[in-house]
C-alpha cells in the first residue's frame, strides 16, 4: 500500500517529466521556426545567409532583382501567391546549383529574351533531387529548363507566354541530359514547344495539358526508356514529335486539333520497340505519321475525323496494327510505295463495306485501307480539290476490283465489324 509520501513524489515526478517534455516541445518549435526565414527584400542575401534545410518564406511584393542562385542544399523557396520574381526582361530569374532544392507557390515573369543564352524563369543545372511543384510563369523565354539535372519533380505548374515566332521564344518545360525526371499535372501554353526533352532517360510525362505552342507539344529526341501518358496535346503548330528514340510507351493521350501543311498529332521518326496505346487522334491533319520506325505496337487506339488516319512510309518495318478504329478520316491509312513489312489485323474500318455471314464479327471479306486516290494526292496534292466527285468515287470502286496500283501487302484480312472501343 503507497503511503501519502510515496504519491507527493510520483506526483512531483510526474510534473517533472511532463514539464520537460513540454521544454522539449518548445525547443522543437523554436529550432522549426527559426528555420523559416521570412524574405521582404533582397532574397539573395537571404539564401546567401540560410543555413542547409531552411525554408525561405517570401513575402507579398515584386522581387526585381539580379540573378538569383541557389547553392546551399536543401533551401525551399515559397511564399505568397503574389509574391512575384521579375526579370526585368533583362535577365533569366533563378539558377539552382544544389541538390534537394524545392521552389513552390510563387510568380516568375519577365526574362530576358537572348540568342546567346537560355535565359529561364527557373533553372536546374547540374544537382538532382528537386522539386518544383505549384509556380505560376508568365512572359518568360524558357520557363523550366533542366541540365544535367536528375531525380526530380516539375508538378502542377501553370507555364504561359504569348510568344509569336519560333526564334524568339523557347520552350515551356526543357529537359537537357536529365534523367529520372517526374512531370505531372502542369499546363504550358504559348511557348516554342510545350515539353523539349533531349538526352532524357527514364522521363515520366503525365496529365499535363500542352495547347497552343508555335511548334510541338511535346517534342522529344534521344531519350530512351520513358513514358508519357494520360496528356493532351491540341491546338499546336505541328503536334507531337517523337525523334531518334527507343523502348518508349505512348498511352492514355489526347491527340487533336493540331492542323497545318505540317502538322500531325504525333510524328515518329526512327523509333524502335515502343508502344502506343488507347490513345484519341482527333481532327488532326494526320493522325500518325510514320518514317524509318521499327518494331512499333500500335493498339487500341482511336483515329476518328483526320485528314489522313495514319501516314505509314516504307522505310517503317515491323510495326503492328491492331484493334484500332478507324472512324470517318478523309485517307484511313496512306503510304508512298506498293511494299510493306507491317501489320495491319483486326482493326476497324467505318468505310470497310464487307459483310459477316457467319457472325464472328470478323468481315469475310479482307479489307485495303490504301484508297488509289490518296496514292495520286501523294504525288499532286492539288488533286485534293477533287474530293468527294464522282470520278474518285469510280476511280476507287476501280481499284478494289482490280488491284493494280495500292499496295498488296497492306491489308486487313480479319477486319472487325463492330467497334472495339465502345
């Protein structure tokens, strides 16, 4: 049984242990609050003078000032929405040559435009593991430009300029020789190309909306072993280009609207063993267009009102076609020579006019997508204004008669009847 004298010091040692976890919990509100930094002037100074791992907060004004780097590991820049770093039109804005750096929740406007630099509102030069997560860019030249920077993040970032010529603006989100880089949920509009990735390995690409760019979407060279998924392309000057790469998986997007003597919704260009999938082109000029690409499978995809579905040159080996649908494009498939080494099986064709006798939903009768009309619109294009005539109407019904021109290993021999994809 405690006596009265034994309960005092349990009491009295209680207090004590409670008392000192409440000091422990101050000094560790202290230590966290003198790591956060609030920023009113020159913010230079104040990553200059921050210790590794402090947060510098901005507060609300127009920060016009020189180039600001970062070269201490682990600051994080933030702050206010309207706290807004400006370049003057002068000068690129910020400059990261640190690795675990994170800039969040803040304005870049205004660099400057040069033929001899890359100024950018936000640059990654050779560190690794940043992130840069919820920044509004306006009126900038480039507004992310990573080199030689790996391991990061570039999410949820709203990336505008209103630029009118290729020469004069650069690109929304550029990759240089950066590896194992996230980028998601962003919005790039108005600048050169929407995404530029060179030299990028193991790149992740996924729901961002790339619209109204001079020149590519996404443009994309050299960079083995990457995905992009689940993004929208449209309104741009020439579409997707997907250059010089292998092992690429290219599924879940929207391709559409981008029209133009030169435009597709996504151009391949010497790629090897790489997939496209359950992907919509849509009111494109040409839909997919294909030159020296090997070893490609294209399946499940929606090609639906383009001026040429797929666009399917020789020098392309290998490729297979299957269970896409192709619904009311002025040319289905078009090609430039009578031989091919590519697969086309059980897709659908909203002009095929075979039947089914036996219901397996299979067309008895194989189906040729290479009309003889885009065959001689190939060569004069001007022959285009002859369109929906009755001549081509004769010319066609001519040719699917009697094969002589189209080419005879570029067919469907198990054409669906019903649309895969509703």
């Amino acid at each position: 049984m405690r006596t009265p004298s034994t309960l005092n010091k349990t009491k009295r040692m209680f207090r004590i242990l409670l008392l000192g976890l409440l000091l422990l919990l101050g000094l560790f509100s202290f230590s966290f609050a003198a790591d956060t930094l609030h920023v009113r002037d020159s913010l230079q100074s104040a990553i200059n003078n921050a210790p590794p791992g402090s947060i510098l907060y901005l507060e609300s004004g127009i920060y016009e000032q020189e180039t600001i780097y970062v070269r201490t590991p682990g600051i994080t820049l933030t702050g206010r929405k309207d706290a807004v770093l400006d370049g003057g039109s002068e000068r690129a804005i910020l400059i990261i040559k640190a690795d675990n750096v994170t800039v969040k929740n803040l304005t870049f406007r205004n660099t400057g435009i040069s033929f001899r630099h890359d100024f950018a509102a936000i640059e990654v030069r050779n560190a690794k593991h940043f992130e840069i997560r919820k920044n509004t860019l306006e009126k900038n030249f480039f507004g992310i430009y990573l080199s030689e920077a790996d391991s990061g993040l570039v999410v949820e970032n709203s990336i505008k300029t209103t630029g009118t010529r290729e020469a004069n603006t650069g690109n929304g989100i550029h990759l240089w020789n950066s590896n194992y880089v996230n980028i998601e949920d962003n919005y790039i509009r108005g600048h050169r190309d929407g995404i530029y990735l060179e030299f990028a390995v193991h790149a992740h690409i996924s729901n961002n909306i790339s619209e109204h760019n001079l020149r590519y979407g996404l443009h994309y060279m050299f960079s083995d072993k990457s995905v992009y998924k689940e993004n929208i392309f449209r309104y741009n000057g020439a579409g997707v280009a997907v250059m010089y790469t292998q092992n690429v998986t290219m599924r879940d997007n929207i391709f559409e609207n981008n029209w133009g003597p030169a435009a597709y919704g996504i151009l391949l260009k010497d790629i090897d063993n790489s997939v496209i999938s359950n992907n919509i082109f849509r009111n494109n000029t040409i839909g997919l267009y294909s030159e020296g690409s090997n070893g490609v499978d294209i399946h499940n995809n929606l090609f639906q009102q383009n001026g040429w579905g797929v666009k399917l040159f020789a020098n392309s080996t290998r490729n297979v076609f299957t269970k896409n649908s192709f619904i009311e494009n002025t040319f289905d498939v078009a090609t430039n020579s009578r031989q091919h080494n590519n697969t086309f099986k059980s897709n659908y064709w909203s002009k095929y006019t075979g039947y089914d006798l036996d219901g397996d939903g299979i067309g008895d009768v194989p189906h040729r997508p290479v009309r003889l009309y885009s065959l001689v619109v190939q060569q004069n294009p001007v022959s285009l204004i002859l369109h929906r005539s009755l001549f081509i109407d004769i010319l066609d019904i001519a040719e699917r008669v009697i094969p002589a021109l189209t080419p005879e290993t570029l067919v469907d021999s198990t054409p669906l009847i019903k649309d895969p994809l509703k």
